[in-house]
C-alpha cells in the first residue's frame, strides 16, 4: 500500500476544527423564557484596589461616617455581652468579703449629673401633711410619684417643673404601683394603669401616653374592689397583667379583672390564692399570723416570691393563667443552718438582730441556677440557689422544689468582723417614708 492512499485523519481533524472555529455562533432564544441558551461568560472579579477604592470613597462620605462608627459601637458592645459570663461562675460556693473600690470619682459606676428641685406647691401641701406621705419613681412614665394623704402627685422630673395631681380619693391612699394592663381589656392608647389603695378600697386609674408632647392623660377606669380591715401594703404585676396584693392577713391575693361583667362574675374581684374558703372565715385562734412584706416576681421563669415579716421566703410557680401554685417555703433558720454549712458565720448574720428586708429575683438570662438575692438589714447580700430534687415526695411537674443559700457577701464597710449595726442607708430627699433601699455593692 503507497502513502499516499493512506487518509490524513489528523489533517481533517484540523480542517475541522479550523472551520468551526471560523463559523459564527448561534445562539439558540427561549422566547418564553426571555433567557439565551447560551450560557454567558461571567463578569471579572474586581481587583483588591478597586474595592478598597470604593471603601475609601464610602468612608469619606460625612453620610456613612456616623452610621459605620455606630454600627461598630453596637458590635462591640454585643461582642462584650456574650464575654461576660454567667453569674454562675462569678458567684461560687462561699463566702466573700474583698471589694474592688475605685479611687478616682471618675471610675464611680454612679454620679451625680444633676439636682432638680421639687415643685414649691407641691412642698406647700406636703406641709399641710396629716397622716402619711410616700414617695418614688416610674421611670417608665418618667415621672416621680408624691403622695399627701389622699392626694396623688405625678411629676416629671426631666424638666423639672410640670406635675399632675390626683385628689378624687376620699380615703388616704396607702400603696401606688404602676402596672402593665391585661391585653385585651382596654383600649390601645391605655399603655400603663395605675394601681391605689386605701385603707377600704382598691382601683385603677388609666394612663393614656399617645400625646406627642411627652403628657399624658389619667381615666377613671371604673374598676374596683373592697379591701376593708386588710391593710394593704404590696402591690406587684406580672408583665402580662396579673395584679397580686397583700395586706396584714398574712395571705396573698390577686385582683381580677375584665371588660365587661359576666354571669357570675363583676368586673373586678379579687381572689385569695393562698387559702380557701373555710380558713378565711374561720378565726385564727391564738396563732401568730406572719404578715407579708414584699411580692416580687421573676417573669423570666414566671415565679413569685413572698417575703414574711419572719424572714420566710415562700416559692409560688404561675402555672396557669389564673392560678398559683406554692412550691417552696424557706425559712429563715433554715437559711442560717446553710450559712454555718458555708462556714460564713459572723455578728452581721445573727439570729436575734438579723432578718431578711428585700428580695431581688435573679432573671433566667443571668444565671441558671442563682434565683434570687436576699438583703438583710445589715446589709449582708444571701445568694439563694433554688434546684429541683428527685425522690418519691417530690413534684413531677414543679420547676424547683428545694433552696439553699450558696454565697454570702459581705458589705465593704464591716470586713473585720469589728462592727456596728447602723441604720439602712435612706434615699435623700425630706418627704420619704417608704422602706428604706441599701446601696447596690456587687
């Protein structure tokens, strides 16, 4: 066979591909779609320069500028929060008594920026006090609350100068609280109600905050309740609403009410969830009856809490909507026996000159397992730790059943131990006579 029969089959592959890299492309069109089949080459990446060049411009924009810092501002603050840790392991099992106090005024974690004067016509009624005054703060309204026997007083503080009064009350009002209102119930301008009581009777006020120029209006809601011989002194809300009361009785009540009476029920009633119906009519006989003298509440893991005028904590769980159900009494030996467990005995926690005066819950957010922090009057700070045990006798569906005193803290000012109880520290102003607060040491 000659050479020149034989075919040049790389030669034609060559031709081949010559000619169609000569021919011009088609592209084949989806008209429905609006889209070519063929598929289109992606666009370039810009250069590192380029960007950079568009940062720059961006940032030299006046526009930006404060928008980036801020944004930056945010971040870090959140990257700070998620450092801190949980109070868990900031507060271990023990006792402490070392603080850490600045020097230096600028360091202060408080300081005073500014005095503001109360009103002289307010002062002028409070001279013409017969019976009680009481004072305090809604920083949600932002307003100081005055009251002079049965007149009510709202003033606002940032300007120092205008104030709203309140004197429809024939009776001197005993307790004020301002409370979130029950969804629902009122209409959507009525943000905040107004909790009074007296010595005979229970009502809230309505508080109307839609006005642009930061005033607001009071309304009668017509909503009220007997609290005859009951002597109310605490008044607490959760933030759905529910109002719980107590009085001399020893026993805690919640206040219930709706828009409009039904069958079997008034607008306003008040239910005594502590007790039932046989032991409220029949007489105490010879027993000491320990009153309560505060309600806090911990919406976070929807508990209440009791402080008794004996130094006992009672434990309630919000299981349902409208009811309570007790979990927890923890009295005040008991507290002590956990102390000496701790080896943090001391003249500041003894039995006959010590009892508990404050009880600030701890929320989930901040600790797990810490609920609540217990203030004696001498200023000792008791880390309560409330857990759920496991046996026979034991609640299947209570979140906790059991609580023990895990840290005790010491205040700044007694850590040799050579001490003198001194009265509880007082806000400074000439018309308070309400429970006195300690200064807040971490």
């Amino acid at each position: 066979m000659s050479s020149a029969s034989t075919p040049d089959f790389r030669g034609t592959l060559r031709r081949q591909q010559q000619r169609r890299s000569n021919a011009p492309s088609l592209t084949h069109s989806t008209s429905q779609y609006g889209l070519s089949a063929q598929a289109a080459a992606p666009p370039p990446l810009p250069s590192q320069s380029a960007v950079a060049k568009k940062d720059d411009a961006r940032t030299s924009d006046p526009t930006f500028d404060p928008l980036e810092r801020a944004g930056r501002a945010i971040n870090d603050g959140i990257l700070k929060d998620n450092r801190f840790p949980d109070l868990d392991f900031l507060v271990q099992q023990g006792a402490s008594t070392n603080y850490s106090l600045p020097e230096d005024p600028s360091w202060f974690p408080f300081q005073r920026t500014q005095i503001l004067t109360i009103p002289d016509s307010i002062f002028a009624q409070y001279n013409k006090t017969q019976l009680t005054t009481q004072m305090g703060l809604f920083p949600e309204i932002q307003r100081a609350y005055i009251t002079v026997d049965n007149r009510l007083y709202l003033w606002n503080y940032l300007n120092g100068e205008d104030f709203q009064s309140f004197s429809d009350s024939p009776q001197t009002l005993l307790a004020v609280r301002l409370i979130p209102p029950r969804p629902g119930v009122f209409l959507p301008s009525i943000t905040y109600l107004l909790a009074l009581c007296t010595s005979s009777t229970f009502f809230l006020l309505g508080i109307d905050t839609s006005a642009a120029d930061g005033t607001f209006t009071l309304y009668n809601a017509d909503m009220s309740v007997s609290v005859n011989a009951m002597a109310i002194k605490c008044i607490e809300a959760t933030k759905d609403g529910r109002i719980f009361i107590s009085g001399n009785d020893g026993h805690l009540w919640e206040v219930m009410y709706q828009a409009d009476e039904g069958w079997f029920t008034s607008r306003t009633r008040k239910v005594c969830q502590t007790a039932g119906f046989g032991e409220l009519i029949l007489p105490n006989w010879g027993a000491a009856v320990e009153t309560i003298e505060q309600i806090a509440i911990d919406d976070s893991r929807k508990l209440l809490y009791t402080l008794g005028s004996k130094s006992t904590i009672k434990t309630y769980h919000l299981n349902t909507p409208t009811t309570i159900n007790q979990l927890i009494t923890y009295s005040f030996p008991s507290m002590l026996s956990h102390i000496s467990i701790l080896s943090a005995n001391s003249p500041l926690l003894a039995p006959k000159n010590t009892s508990i005066i404050s009880l600030t819950p701890i929320l989930a957010a901040e600790s797990q397992r810490i609920y609540l922090v217990a203030t004696t009057n001498t200023r000792v700070r008791l880390y309560v730790r409330a857990i759920k045990s496991y046996g026979p006798f034991a609640g299947g569906d209570t979140p906790v059943n059991n609580m023990q005193v895990i840290h005790v803290r010491f205040p700044p000012d007694q850590q040799t131990g050579q001490y003198a109880v001194l009265p509880l520290l007082k806000c400074i102003s000439p018309i308070l006579d309400s429970k006195p607060t300690t200064l807040p040491f971490l």
